[in-house]
C-alpha cells in the first residue's frame, strides 16, 4: 500500500541523519535536498508467520489460539538533484553508507503525528544516471518488528517516588480550611493511545536495596534485588527483558519474578512503586511509546 500522507521521512544511524521530503503535491526540494515518492506499506498489517496444521481427517486445518506477524518490507523512491555533479555523488555515497553495517531509526512524519522503527537496509539501488546532476534510487528496508511507534522524544516519563503519607489536618480547625500537602500514592499511569500492543520501559533512580514494580490492573510483577546507590539508574527493558545498570553493566540476573507484560492497544496500566531502605529520594520513572501496525 503507498503510503500518500507522509510528508517527511528520515533515516539516521544515531549520528547522521538523512532527511526525505515528499515529491507531492509538488516537488518542494531545493538544490542539494532528497525527496521521496511511492512509499509503500509504512502502514498496514503484515502477513501471519505461519499457517495452521491440517486436520488430517476433516477439512480445513486446526484453529490457533494467536496470531504472530512476519517483518515487514518497506520500499520508497528517492532522488537528489544536486548542484554539482560532484555534490550528487556525494550524497548518493552517503546514503549508501548509513545502514550498511547496522540497523538504522526510520522516522515518517504525517500530518498528525510522527512514528518510528528500527530497520535495516536491505537495498539503496542506484538507477542509472548518465552523468546527471540528479541521482535517483531505490530503497528497500526491513523492520523485524513490524509496528510503528510513537518517536522516543515525543513521549515524557512518568516519575514517582515510594508511597508517603500525607501532612494531614491539624486540630482545632481554622477558617478558611486549607488542605495541607504531601504524601504520594506511589503510582504512575502509562497510556497506549495506539492500535497493538507495547512495551512499557521502566527506570529504577537509586539509592535502595531493592525494588518493586506492580501492576495495579493485573498483578504482574518485575522486582529488582540489589542495592542500587544513590545518583544511579536501573534502565528495565519489557522489549528486551534486560535491566542495564547505568547504561554499561547488563545487571538482568537481579531481575526477580519477570512478569513481561505489554499495554494493550488504547489502555492504560497502572503500576505501584515500592523500595526497600531508601536513601536520598529513590524515583520510579516509566513511559509506554504508543505502537501501531
């Protein structure tokens, strides 16, 4: 399916990043610019992964409990037209180059919002140019993961600290009552506004000794058991079911019950904050990147 209503498409690799603007209504790209058209199937929903077992004596095949999508293909035509020959060259070099190792962030925007995979480059085919100041390709990417998500910088963190009591009224009472402040439920609220399931990601600030997550609506737990100090971040990955300490020390075997649960499409979870000995104010932060297929 052409995908009519992407107005910008990006490719960056963490350090370069790539911009694409779409060839229509009008072509709106000046000299020394990329731009884009026929960008096919950024939406949509991918094929099943594989097909139910035959009955062997009756027609059809047996029922499955649950579907699993393939990867999906995505392809789009790209031209620069470049100044110079020589300035053509060279953006077709680098576009050539990012993603030729590693797998790269593909950002489309539209006109209501921004989304985001993770692909690799499959194919970046130069056509023939004879010698042109314009260059044209062809290129093919594939997302192992096949939905499309809310861009990271657009979607804030949630923060909590364990649950406190509050101040309280004080007796006898004074007109005009003033309700005093203070105190923490110890809970934050993560909202899927998109059409599949995700994952949410989680991120434990020390100090304590140990920590707990849990979902108010299910149950489900993910515990952290090891002293944490003061000024350091446990980063939780449900994607990756991966606890990294500090983003350099993968601290996963400290993970306890792994109850890897994803926000439905269009709820919301709820999840409950609680560390064992804090010190220095121990935070809870999470957030949840709205999937879509």
């Amino acid at each position: 399916m052409i995908d009519d209503e992407a107005t910008e498409i990006v490719l960056s690799d963490g350090v370069t990043s790539i911009p694409f603007v779409s060839s229509r209504p009008d072509p709106t790209v000046a000299f020394g610019g990329w731009e884009f058209s026929d960008l096919i199937d950024w939406r949509g929903l991918p094929e099943k992964k594989s097909r139910g077992e035959d009955r062997p004596n009756a027609h059809g095949s047996f029922q499955e409990d649950r579907s699993w999508r393939s990867s999906r293909l995505i392809s789009w035509n790209a031209k620069f037209i470049g100044a110079t020959l020589a300035q053509t060259r060279d953006a077709i070099d680098a576009l050539s180059a990012i993603g030729a190792e590693f797998p790269i962030t593909m950002t489309v925007v539209e006109s209501d919002r921004a989304t985001q995979r993770l692909v690799t480059v499959e194919e970046a085919k130069p056509l023939d140019r004879r010698a042109r100041r314009y260059g044209s390709l062809a290129i093919d990417v594939t997302a192992e993961d096949p939905r499309r998500y809310a861009v990271p910088a657009d979607v804030q963190w949630e923060q909590t600290g364990p649950p406190s009591a509050g101040a309280g009224l004080v007796w006898p009472l004074v007109w005009p009552l003033v309700w005093p402040g203070g105190g923490s439920t110890g809970r934050i609220a993560l909202t899927n506004i998109g059409k599949a399931p995700s994952a949410p990601e989680f991120r434990l600030l020390g100090g304590f000794s140990s920590a707990l997550i849990t979902c108010v609506e299910t149950g489900a737990r993910i515990g952290f058991d090891r002293p944490v100090p003061a000024g350091s971040v446990v980063h939780i990955s449900v994607e990756n079911r991966q606890a990294m300490l500090d983003g350099q020390a993968d601290v996963s075997r400290w993970i306890r019950w792994r109850d890897w649960e994803l926000v439905p499409a269009g709820q919301t979870r709820t999840y409950q904050f609680e560390a064992a000995d804090p010190v220095d104010s121990p935070k809870l932060e999470g957030r949840v990147l709205s999937a879509w297929w």
